[in-house]
C-alpha cells in the first residue's frame, strides 16, 4: 500500500490512533467510536472499504504485556479497487455488554460475528441471528478464551432443529401463513445434509419447499470443527505447518505457502528466488488441482460422470508427480518458515510438462462435452446469480467473487512472489451464475499452466533456504560437526521459530480465494492467536443468496460451483 | 366334459378361478383397507383381473384397453392425488353414515338381482359370436351401430373435464 | 384358446429368465462401456473380462437382508419391486424376436405393451410413498409427471406407425417393413406415407423411451445428486435388485419396441443377407440401440425436472401431433 493512501485513511479519522503495520492501518477505536468508524469506512466514497475480510476476537488474559481490557474485536476490512487495506481494533470493556453490531454495513458480519460469539462469548449489539456457528450448539463455554483448557472436550448429542431460523427467514422472504394458503400448498422442509451426497462433506442445508421451489435456506455448519485455532496455539510455528494441510485438503500445499509467508512477512525473511519460484511453481499448480475437484464434482452433481473422469484421472496422475517431490500424496506439508522442506527432483521439469500437457489434455477434453452443451447451459446459466455488490458484501473472494464480475486478484493487486513479472490474465465473469462460476475455474485452470511454465523457464538456482539461524534448521553437516550449529537445531526444535510479539494480517491467492491469517504472537516459539481467514466461510455465509427461489437441484450444483471445503470452513 | 386337472383344459380353468380370486380380492381390499393407498392398490389388482377375465371373453382389446385406462392412468391418478394428500390423513377414517351399511347393502343386492335376471333371460346363442377382436372391427362398429352412444361418452367426458377445470380454478383463487 | 394361454404362461416364464440375463449383463456392458468412454479398465477381475461380476453381485444382493424402514407401509413396500418387473415381463411375451420365434402373437401386441407400460409407474409411486421418504416421495412425483408426460408424445408416434401400417399386430407391422433397409418405418420414401418427417418420428420415440425408462439424462426419479437415490433409497438387497433388473428390462423392451416400429424388426438391412437368421438381425438391432442408451447416459448431464417437462409438452407432443396429422393426409392423398 503507497505511502499516500496511508495518509489518506488517517487524515480521515482525527484523533484515531492510526499506525502503519506491513503494508496496511491499523485503527484502535473505543467502543464508542466502533460504529463510527466501521462507518465511514464503508461509505465515504475515497475510503469505499466494500470488503469486510474478517472479524475476530482476542483474549489478552495471559498476554505478557498487560492491555486495558482483557477482549478485543478486530474487523479486517478491504479496499480491493485501490488495494487499501485497514484493521480496526476496539477493545471490549464487556464482553457481555459487547459491541454494536456491523451487520447493517456488511452482510459478512453476520457469520463473522457470529463466529467471534461463539469462540470468545463476545457480545454484538443488534445482531440478528447471535448464536453458535462452529461450535455444537450445546457446547458450553468458549473455546478460544484462554482460560478455557485445551484438553477439555464435550459430548453434545442432540441435533438443531433450526426451526425458528428457517421461518425468519421465511418471514424475511415475504412467506407467512396467508401466502402459503395462497400459493394452494404445505411448504416442505428438507434437509440435504450432513450427510448426503451433494454436500462433498458435511454440511447441513436445509430448505423450505414449494414443490421444488426453495423459498427460504438455512445453513448449519460446523460438524468438521476441529479447533484448529486452539490446536495452534499450543503448538510452535514450525508445527502448525501440517494443521494447515487440512484446511483446504484439495489445495494442501497453497495453504503452508500462505501461512509460512505470513510468518515470514512479521520475521522480515525475504527468502531466496529460487524459493518464490518454487513456490509459485506448486501453489499454481494445487490452484490446478483444487478448480480440478471443484469442477469435477460440480460436473458430477450435473450428473455428467465422465467429466469426472477425465477431469479425476489427471488430478490423481498429478497426485504422483506430487509424491515423488513432498512424499505425500495429499497432506504434503511441504514449506518451512524461510524456505522448502527440500528442493526439487532431478528431471522435475520433465515430470511436471508431461502432466500440465495431460491436464490440458483432460481440461479440454471436458470443455468438449460442456462448453457447447445445450443441458448445462440450460442448467447452469442464469440459475443460482450473484450481483457483484452482494458478493461483496458476502464477503466473497476468489474465483466466486471473479465470476460475479469483480477482478480482485491479490496476485495481480497485491502481488508477492514475483507475481508482477509474470505474464497471466484474471478471467473474470459478467452475471454471476454457476456457468461463470465453472468458466472462470477452466480458464483459471489454462492461466496457472501459464504461469507454471513461465517461472520453469525462469527458476534460477541457488539456496532453497535463507541463512539465518533463527528461523530455519542449520544443515546437518553443522549440527554434527560445531556446537553453534547443534546449539540452534535445539532451541529452534525445543522453542520453535522465536517470533517479536505483535498482531498482523498476511493474506494469499489460494484456489477459493484469500487466505488471510491474523496472527498475535507474545515473542515465544508459539503463537498467541492464529486466527484462520478462509475463503469459503464467507461464501457459504451467502449461500442462502443464491439459492432462494431457485429449485433444488439448481442448490446441488451450486454448493459445487462454489467449491466448500469442509477443512477450511470448520477448520 | 369333464377335463381332468392336469389337461390343459384344467390349468386354464384353474387359472380362470385364480383370475376370479384375484378380481374379488382387488374388490375386498379396495373397500376394507385402512389406508387409501391400499386402497388403490386393492382397486388396481381388480382392474387387471377384470382385464383377464375380458382376455378370457376372446376380447384382448377391451382387456388391453382395460389395464391401459384404468390401471395406467385411472389408479395413477388417483393414487397421485391421494400421495400429494398427508400421508397421516389418509389412514384415518371419513365419517360413518349409521344408514350407509344397509344402504350399500342393499344397493348392492339389487345390482346382483338385476344383473343375475338379465342374464338368465338373455337368450344366449349356442355358438359364441368370436370375431377376431381386432380393431377394425370395433371401429366400425363404434362410428356406424354405436355412434351415438360414443359421442354421449364424449359428452360426458367432456363436462367432466370443464368441471374438473372449474373445481381446481375455485381451489386456487380461495 | 386353452394352448395359446399355456404357451403365455410358459413364455413369462422364459421371458423371466431372459430379462434376468439381459439384466445382468447389460449392468456389466454399461460399465464396461462406461469404463471404456470415462478411460478407466470398469470390472475386470472377476473372471475373464469381468463377466462372473454379475452373478456375484447377484449373489451378494440375494444374501442381504431386506430391511423396512420404520413408519413404512410394509406391504406394499415389498410389493413395489415385484410391480415393477411385472410390465416388462408381460411385454415381452408378445414381442416378435423373428418370424417363429413369438410367445403370443396378439393383433393387439403393440396396445398390450403400452398397457403395461403405463402400469409401471404404478410400481414407482407405491416404492416412493410407502417408503415414508421425502426424497423417495419427491421421486416419485417427478417420475409419475414424466412418465405421464412422455407416454403422450410416444402413444402419437406409435398412433402414426399404426396409422401407416393399418394394424396393431407386432408381427404385422414387421412383415410390411421387408424386404430391404429402404422399407423400415424410419426411411421415409418407399413406406406407403412418404411422410419425410419420419426420421423424427424416430428421433422422438427414442427420446420418449429414454424418458420412460428413466435413463440419463431423463433419470430425474433417481437424480443421486439431489435426491440421493430416489424412489429406492430405502430398498437393499433384492428389492434394490429387482429395480435395478426392472430398469434394464425395460430397457430392453423399449429398444425391442423401436426396432419393431422403426427399424424393420427381423429383417435383414439387404435381402441377400436373408441367410442369416432374423433373430440375430433382431438381436443386433435391439444391442445396438441398447448401446446408444449407455452412449448417452455417459455423455450427458441431467436435465431439470422443469426442462424435461417443457421439452415434452411444448416440443415433442406438437411435432408429434403435426407428424400424425400429416401421415392421415399423407395417406389418403397417396
């Protein structure tokens, strides 16, 4: 972010502590100021912060340097038009009292709210629908607070109804008890899910039907919550390296590449060419596997199987490739805080133009039976649509956002690793239904292949890792042969990465969108909070959107289209 | 004549009493089940075995023509309309008429009565009259001997199907 | 009259037996076909080419237990799978596989067939209700609706052939079609109509036997993406079995009613392969139609219940009717 668009946001708000941290503001409002503030963000015209990002809270109970309040609530909010990114931070004198709501100014904060409720027990002020969200609804406690023990685990039972949510919504959608006399029908309602086989893992959607008409939706999610966020915080830097596999399982290795990179950027590593590269190399080619499944399955819930096969067969060659270089086939942990776990193969380059062509060959062998396809354009366009204004509401990002018309790339806006120098489009949609949502994955699919062979040309050689002792293991030349070199292999193994205490947000391109992590870290090897920004939350967040007032199996092909993915919705 | 069991004279009679069975239990079953359902189902297999009696008759075009319309797309209809209906509902009982049991009763006997004098004072020829059954024939006859009775039907069907029109026009606008 | 009902009686049974079969191997010929247009081997381990998988299957699905679910309406939830074989058997007694080889030839055989036909969906909505499953109702409502909806246009068409060929006796309708490719139904110019909209008359029955199979990409009563199976999500063992075996026969009878109506039957495509008996003429016809269905279920997506519908009443049913109407005049004017 330039320097003058810094001063820009700060000249706006007088008397609001305004400093710089990476490459973006960071506000702290009292709560007084909180709706303000969120504001005028939002609808100041030069500001048109139209992306709220995230929320989430923080509990400052065993933080070693002391705080006024114990809670804070920090919103993450976008600019993605001029690249401007803010953090407002209020402290939460009471976490019973709370804070007023956004939800007004951004659809997003529904979820977002919710979910800060439901981990710190934060109040919102006004929120239309505060309940738990990852959390099984008889959970008692709040997981994330401090005081809550790591190993404390709760047997819940019974299932949700969610009567009261769907006949809001009902109501919110101008159903009450005279129109269903009018429409001449009982409205029925369904669940499609946890368990059923559009939902591609467990996610409960349930709907309110006429015929098959949906006239109002309610998600629950939440059954593949796992409490990555607490598991990390009692875990050093290195080892939440693997937990990050297992957010989005599709695009295992995007995910250790955003969060080692949002290590690095606190740390100031700039780490070595070759590594950019290599990362560049494998975070376009998972963004090759990840829009492979999505559309695979997407084509699958068409009923179109083949697709699946000519799409699956290469993802699961390029599974192989994959092994051969991390040793895993899915969960391939494959980065280190300051480089790589190890450099590539002899003959990789071999390797990896044989499947980009057998990818290619596959991408294109499915766009033949798709792209001129009287039933899938019967089905997918026009059904399911997304203006631009409400996906940006919702929150959305990534290929989903693109689709409904909105060209925000961080790699092409916010470029790291290079990506500036690299020659490749941004495939953007113009209604927002589920064919733009397929399309612009297929195009996305030849633009990584793109990107791909460009920086194999290019890859220099040279050091995978940096040289510096504090973050990365020495060589084990070292370690065996000189105490310094034994000395840091075990404080870096025992204490991990010693990382300056402070609070940051880094975010990355993955497949569904930014991947952003908000980091606090109180100098120790393990960080404070790690709060996950996942791209499909969001997204899911405004499913109802989408759906309502389309037929159920335009909702089957839909939750395809956008691509959940339990691990990174859950986490 | 007397034809022993196993002749295959025999099998075909006993077949003709298994389609008789089959034809009153229909019957039983669509009067006495609980569930509509049921009900229909029971009405469905007296249908076909009606149809069989009429491919027993040397007509196999009534017979067809009996499954076609009243299996395929009478029992459909009806059972369509019940399905759409609570499932719940549909087990419970109307309410019963004190009168309606005699009444039935002897409507019923009375159809039997009428039924059993016509044919016995209809003179039955010796021969059975056996055409080939095809549709030629029938057609003929309906547009030339039965003419007017097969435009009375047309009549019929018609006025049902406006006040049918008519019914589901008043459901929607209350 | 007492021979020709021993002889039915006797061909159900045979028509059991062969529907059985064609069954079960049309399940592997479908995966094997599928495997060989999705690039992957299908079964191949049990026996050579994978042919012993369909016995074993059979096998494993009579070995299970039939479970009810709870709340369901037991009796005819077991009675539905029976119903739905229960057309098809019946249909194929009076198909003409060649010149002598017919159980029970009617001169009404083409009017039996849609008769029973038309009860199959019986077998349908009695599965989907007495289920007590949503998803198994909503199938079985949409089956019912496109059932309904493609008997329509398929009875037009088969009023034209009817029409043309001034009889309702399969056999019959056979014999008019000899002695070359030239005078099958599908061919306009030396049938006595000349009605050159023939070839579609063709394409829509085909298209109406696709639906009324229930076949893909006409498989909205067991679209497994939305309603997971449909009308059998509740049926294991061999009630799932006898579905499954009830598709695959109707299948079979639904390209065995094209091949007599369209395709000349038993009847060779030149006279001078006359030598080779019509049954094999008759068999070939019916596989190779058979493999156009597994053609296009691997090809296609699935259409929406409303597309379906549409498709049927506002295309279909009126080229249908204008075709038959054409014919009459057609006719009357040659």
């Amino acid at each position: 972010m330039k320097a003058t668009a810094i001063e820009k946001i700060c000249s706006k708000f007088p008397g609001i502590a305004c400093r710089e941290v990476l490459n973006y503001v960071e506000m702290t409002v009292q709560p007084e100021q909180l709706e303000e503030t969120l504001s005028r963000l939002k609808l100041y015209p030069e500001l048109n912060f139209g992306l709220l990002l995230d929320i989430t809270g923080i509990d400052y109970l065993e933080y070693p340097v002391a705080q006024d309040c114990r809670f804070a609530v920090v919103y993450t909010i976008r600019n993605w038009r001029d690249n401007m990114l803010v953090q407002v931070k209020v402290p939460v004198p009471d976490p019973d009292k709370g804070v007023p709501t956004c939800t007004h100014l951004w659809s997003s904060a529904n979820w977002a709210e919710r979910e800060v409720y439901d981990q710190y027990g934060i109040n919102f002020i006004g929120h239309p629908d505060l309940r738990r969200i990852l959390n099984h609804w008889q959970f008692k406690g709040h997981p994330l607070r401090k005081d809550y023990d790591i190993f404390k685990g709760q047997v819940c039972y019974d299932s949700y109804s969610m009567e009261n949510e769907i006949k809001n919504r009902l109501l919110a959608n101008g159903v009450d008890e005279t129109t269903m006399k009018d429409i001449n029908t009982e409205i029925m309602f369904l669940n499609l899910g946890p368990s059923h086989p559009a939902t591609h893992g467990a996610i409960r959607i349930f709907t309110a039907l006429d015929g098959e008409s949906i006239l109002a939706n309610v998600n629950e999610i939440g059954y593949l919550h796992r409490g990555f966020e607490k598991t990390a915080e009692n875990r050093t830097y290195n080892q939440v390296i693997p937990l990050t596999d297992r957010l989005n399982y599709c695009s295992a290795m995007m995910n250790n590449i955003a969060y080692v990179k949002a290590v690095e950027s606190w740390l100031g590593i700039e780490i070595t060419e070759r590594c950019k590269f290599m990362r560049v190399v494998m975070s376009e080619f998972f963004r090759v596997q990840d829009h492979l499944v999505c559309i695979a399955a997407n084509l699958v819930d068409m009923g179109g199987l083949t697709n699946y096969w000519y799409l699956y067969n290469e993802k699961e060659a390029s599974y192989d490739l994959i092994s051969r270089l991390t040793g895993a086939r899915l969960t391939s942990s494959f980065t280190r805080i300051g480089g790589m776990y190890r450099d590539f193969y002899d003959g990789w380059e071999h390797d990896m133009e044989v499947q980009l062509k057998a990818i290619e060959k596959g991408v294109s062998d499915s766009l033949a039976l798709v792209l001129k396809n009287r039933i899938v354009h019967d089905r997918t366009q026009g059904t399911c649509k997304l203006s631009a204004e409400t996906a940006l509401s919702y929150g959305f990002t990534g290929p989903c956002l693109r689709a409904s018309g909105v060209p925000f790339d961080l790699r092409k806006d916010n470029p790291y690793y290079n990506y500036e120098s690299f020659d490749f489009n941004v495939p953007v949609g113009s209604t927002g239904d589920i064919y733009d949502r397929i399309m612009v994955r297929f195009e996305e699919i030849f633009e990584s292949i793109k990107i791909i062979r460009q920086a194999m040309k290019h890859i220099p050689d040279g050091p995978i890792f940096v040289k510096d002792h504090n973050a990365v293991l020495p060589p084990k030349s070292e370690v065996y042969n000189n105490i310094e070199g034994l000395a840091n292999h075990f404080k870096l193994i025992f204490e991990g990465v010693k990382v300056p205490s402070g609070e940051w947000y880094d975010s990355f391109e993955a497949a569904n969108g930014e991947l952003g992590f908000h980091f606090v870290a109180d100098g120790s090897g393990k960080p404070y909070k790690l709060k996950v920004r996942p791209p499909c939350f969001y997204i899911m967040g405004g499913f109802h959107e989408m759906v309502e007032g389309e037929m159920i199996a335009d909702a089957v092909i839909n939750l395809g289209s956008i691509n959940i993915i339990g691990g990174e919705l859950d986490r | 004549m007397n034809p022993s069991l196993f002749s295959a004279d025999g099998l075909v009679g006993l077949i003709f009493l298994l389609t008789i069975a089959i034809t009153i239990a229909g019957g039983i079953i669509a009067c006495n089940s609980e569930r509509l359902v049921r009900a229909v189902a029971g009405l469905m297999i007296c249908f076909i075995g009606v149809g069989a009696l009429y491919y027993f008759l040397n007509s196999p075009f009534v017979a067809m023509m009996q499954v076609l319309i009243y299996v395929g797309a009478v029992a459909v209809t009806i059972s369509f309309a019940i399905m759409l209906a609570d499932p719940e509902q549909s087990s419970q009982h109307g309410p019963i008429n004190a009168l309606s049991g005699p009444f039935g009763f002897i409507t019923a006997a009375l159809l039997t009565v009428g039924l059993a004098l016509i044919a016995l004072k209809t003179m039955w020829g010796d021969e059975p009259k056996v055409n080939d059954g095809s549709v030629k024939i029938i057609g003929t006859q309906l547009l030339t001997d039965y003419s007017m009775v097969f435009e009375l039907v047309s009549i019929v069907l018609l006025i049902s199907i406006i006040g049918a029109l008519v019914i589901a026009r008043e459901g929607r606008k209350s | 009259m007492s021979l020709t009902l021993l002889n039915v009686i006797f061909a159900v049974v045979v028509a059991i037996a062969f529907a059985a079969l064609n069954a079960a191997y049309l399940v592997w010929a479908e995966r094997r076909g599928a495997g060989r247009i999705q690039r992957r081997p299908g079964p191949n381990i049990n026996g050579p080419f994978g042919l012993f998988q369909p016995p074993l299957d059979g096998l494993k699905l009579m070995a299970k237990q039939l479970t009810i679910p709870g709340g369901a309406d037991k009796i005819l939830f077991v009675a539905a799978p029976v119903l739905s074989m229960f057309p098809a058997i019946m249909s194929f007694v009076t198909i003409p596989f060649s010149e002598m080889i017919v159980a029970h030839n009617m001169n009404v055989g083409l009017l039996m067939i849609f008769a029973f036909a038309s009860s199959g969906s019986m077998a349908l909505l009695f599965a989907g209700w007495s289920s007590r499953n949503k998803y198994a109702m909503m199938s079985a409502v949409r089956s019912v609706s496109q059932a309904v909806a493609y008997e329509i246009p398929m009875l037009i068409t088969a009023i034209t052939i009817v029409l043309m060929t001034g009889t309702m006796d399969l056999m019959e309708i056979v014999r008019q079609q000899g002695p070359s490719i030239l005078h099958w139904n599908i061919f306009p110019l030396l049938t006595n109509s000349h009605n050159l909209l023939m070839p579609f008359s063709f394409l829509i029955f085909f298209t109406c036997t696709l639906a009324e199979t229930n076949r893909a990409p006409f498989d909205l009563g067991e679209a497994e993406s939305e309603l997971v199976a449909g009308f059998h999500i509740e049926y294991g063992s061999m009630g799932f079995g006898l579905f499954f075996m009830a598709e695959y026969a109707n299948i079979v009878i639904g390209s065995c009613l094209t091949t007599i109506l369209f395709l000349g039957g038993w009847h060779p495509p030149l006279p001078f392969l006359g030598f080779i008996p019509g049954v094999v003429w008759f068999l070939l016809k019916i596989y190779i139609l058979i493999a156009t269905f597994i053609w296009i279920r691997w090809t296609f997506p699935r259409t929406t219940i409303y597309g379906l519908l549409n498709l049927s009443w506002k295309i279909l049913i009126p080229i249908s009717l204008f075709n038959l109407l054409l014919t009459a005049g057609l006719l009357k004017v040659f």
